[in-house]
C-alpha cells in the first residue's frame, strides 16, 4: 500500500507544479513558439492525471490492503523523475536574493533638460538607507534619504547637469560606490543582448570580457542599452542574481535602459525582471507605463523600448495606441530609435517548424507604423548574431552577441539583410550627434567587424 499512497502523493506533486507554470500568461507564449515543450507538457499533465486514477481503480478492485502489483513502481517514476526534474528548473518556492546597485536611465526629465537617473538594488532585509551624490568638478554634495524601509531600493538623481561627472555612494552598502558622467552634446551607447546567464560557464565568461572591454574603453559611453534574455532561466530568481553580480562592473558606473527578453520573463520570470529592473517604486514614482518606454537621453533623440519577447503576443491594442501617440509627438527631424528583444527582420532558420527569420507578423505589425513616422534605427536581440538590414532608409540592427550561443546553421537570409555575422560575440557602439550617427559591430577585444553610417531622414 506504502508504495502506491507515494505514487498518488507524487502525482498530485507533479500536477499542482504543471498547473502552476500553465498559470503564467507567459507559459503559452513559449508553447506557442516550442512545439516541443508543449508536447512534454501534455503527456506529463496526461500521466499526472491518469496514473492516479489507475492506481485508485486498481487498489479499489484489490483492496487497498493487499500488494500492490509490479507495475506501480514504474508508475512511481513515472511521475517521480518529471516532477523533480520539472521542481528543479520551475521551483515555486525560491529563496530572497540580493541585488548588486544598478544606475538606469529613466523616462522623466529634469529641470536641466536630460532625463533623471535612478539607482536600484534589493537588499535580503528590509533597511532605510541614503545615497550621496557627488559633483565631481566643484564638489556638490546631495544626501538623497529613503522615507521606508524596504528590500527593493530606489534611489531617484533629480535635476542632473548635463556634461557633468557625478560619484555616488550607497550608505548601507560599504564599498560600493559608481560614477558616471552624464550626455553632453552627443551620445555614444554600446549595445548588447542575449547574455544568458546561467546558461553555461563558457557563455558567462564570454559576457564578462565584454564587460571588461566596454568599461575598459578609453572614450567611454554614456549609456548601455541591453535588450534582454540577460538570464538563461528567468523563472529561477539565482539567474537574476548571478546577472547582477557579473553585471556590477557595468551597472554602477554606465546608465542602462533594460529591456525584457522571452529568457528573462518566460514562467513566471517577468516578477523578478521586474523587481531587478524596473521595481514597482520606481515605477509608481515616476507613473509611467511598465514596459514601453520613451527615453529622451539628449536633446532631439528619442530611444522607444517596447515589450516584445517573442514577437508581437504582447502587443495589445492599448500598446498600439500608446506607441501610435508617442511618436506622432516627435518632431520629423529628430533622432527616433526603437529597441525591443524580438527582431522585425533578420536571417535564421526553421526552429521547432517555425520560421525564425524575416518574422511576417512582426513586419507587418510595425514596419509600415516605423515607415510612416520616421522611425532611423531598429535595434533588437534573440537571434545569436550580428546583422544589419535597410528597408525603405530604417536601418534594422540585431545584435544578439552578448555570450549566448551563437547561432550554429542559417539557413534563410533576409531579404533586407546587407550584414551578417555569426561567428563572433561582441557589442554594437552607437554614435549619434545631431547629423549623423554610426554604428559598429565589436568582438570581445574591442576590434571592429563591421560599420555603417546614416543620416537621420
Ligand atoms: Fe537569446
Ligand atoms: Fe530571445
């Protein structure tokens, strides 16, 4: 009887945890894109549901005294070796991280016409703490106090000085403190994707000789745009924490702009992509929409991030209406790049049967939209390469070479692709001044592999 009553146990186990990732809107998504998945996921819901019913019937007919037959003990692992293989990767209950500080650009601008920065970071223990901000040339000093006590630390610099060397330090974190200095009359980014951390030792040493190289450069940037699947499993909050730490080197000196990946918020994983990036106190400070964002980080430059992981699921008609509006408000002339973690066009493969390239919805959803409102640059993640593209003058960027797997075998080119390369990892540098800006694929030892250059339209 022993062995069968573990049977119903484990099997009960097994199913409250599928139900559990099938409660995340974002579970569809990834069955939606991986036939694979959703096949495994439908025989073992199957076998969580009939080994029960078969153990029940068969106790019932030969009494729940008597023993029970061979059978129940590949019953058990039947269910057994899925559920611990399904409660190690998707675990329900997940042990408090702690967060290393992180500098981010935010939307809000300040009274000197750049937009304010904010420093995050989560402590295990709730604590009130204070950040002193530092002019660098004339030696200013601001004490900026939190009001509650908290875990999740949001720390706004109002009303910074464009041009202007800042240091800071965080009073209950000893030892660490950034620098930065803010944009001046142009901007340089370096912009990176697809890190998937926790994926392997190989790719996280592959991303911290990319940091090392970003923040070793002697021109420094002004901003990292990082366009997502930063972790492996966004589902297990260790990957957002091992990324914080890889991170650090980067994240206290270089204001970022965060963008979520179908890795980052797949199962659950946009709740900590959330709280590592975009807290609900910075937020509701700010009162702006979560995921969509419009930074404007240097006069008559306009950088819209959009929420889209695979590709257009998330697109909802207020979405639309919110980027329709957004960019009706910019001014022709003006700079407008759109980033976001899935791409509009590039070259890839068939995956799973399907098309991961030249994807139509994506095209037809925002290409005309882009077209029409004199969108200049698209920037974008998820395929592991370097491309450049050009439809109708938009310059189309994918720059998926942050340590992630790079892709093995393209088998479809895109039709607007004029560059691609995946056989290195590495960084883009964006330089944008008021009449041009320029854009360079850099493997990890800084050497360029490709550039190009355009005029806003
Ligand atoms: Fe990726
Ligand atoms: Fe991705």
């Amino acid at each position: 009887m022993g062995i069968s009553i573990i049977t119903l146990i484990v099997s009960v186990l097994l199913f409250s945890l599928l139900a559990r990732i099938l409660s995340y809107q974002r579970t569809l998504h990834l069955f939606s894109w991986n036939p694979t998945y959703r096949r495994g996921f439908f025989i073992l819901g199957l076998l969580s549901l009939s080994i029960p019913l078969t153990i029940i019937l068969e106790r019932s007919n030969s009494g729940w005294d008597s023993s029970p037959p061979i059978i129940t003990s590949v019953l058990l692992l039947l269910v057994l070796i899925p559920a611990a293989v399904l409660y190690y990767h998707f675990r329900p209950i997940q042990r408090r991280i702690a967060l290393k500080p992180l500098l981010v650009l935010t939307e809000r601008r300040g009274a000197f016409g750049i937009s304010d920065h904010a420093i995050l970071w989560r402590s295990l223990q709730k604590e009130k703490t204070s950040v002193r901000l530092t002019e660098k040339i004339d030696g200013n000093e601001m004490l900026i106090k939190e009001d509650t006590p908290s875990r999740s630390h949001v720390i706004i610099l109002k009303d910074l000085i464009p041009g202007t060397q800042y240091s800071y330090s965080i009073d209950s974190l000893d030892g660490i403190s950034g620098s930065f200095s803010t944009c001046g009359e142009s901007l340089r980014l370096a912009i990176v994707s697809d890190a998937h951390i926790g994926s392997s030792k190989r790719s996280l040493n592959t991303t911290k000789r990319i940091i090392q190289t970003i923040i070793g450069r002697e021109d420094s940037f002004d901003l990292l745009l990082n366009l997502g699947d930063i972790v492996q499993m966004g589902n297990l909050k260790g990957n957002y924490e091992a990324a914080s730490n890889v991170l650090l080197p980067l994240s206290k000196h270089l204001p970022s702009i965060m963008v979520p990946g179908n890795h980052d918020a797949w199962v659950g994983g946009l709740n900590s992509w959330k709280d590592a990036y975009y807290p609900k106190r910075l937020n509701s400070e700010l009162r702006t929409h979560q995921l969509f964002h419009h930074y404007r980080p240097l006069e008559g430059v306009h950088i819209i991030t959009l929420d889209l992981e695979w590709g257009t699921e998330n697109f909802s008609k207020a979405q639309r209406h919110w980027l329709t509006e957004q960019l009706s408000t910019i001014a022709k002339d003006d700079m407008l790049i759109v980033a976001s973690h899935a791409f509009f066009f590039g070259s890839g493969r068939v995956v799973d049967s399907r098309a991961w390239f030249d994807p139509m919805k994506m095209i037809d959803t925002f290409h005309p939209l882009f077209r029409d409102n004199h969108v200049n640059l698209v920037l974008s993640g998820h395929n592991h390469q370097f491309e450049h593209m050009k439809e109708d003058g938009i310059d189309y960027v994918i720059v998926g070479t942050f340590g992630g797997r790079l892709e093995k075998r393209i088998t479809h080119r895109s039709s607007a692709s004029i560059f691609l390369d995946h056989t290195h990892h590495g960084f883009a540098e964006l330089s944008i001044d008021r009449s041009q800006y320029s854009l360079i694929f850099r493997n990890l030892k800084d050497e360029e592999i490709y550039r190009f250059s355009s005029r806003p339209r």
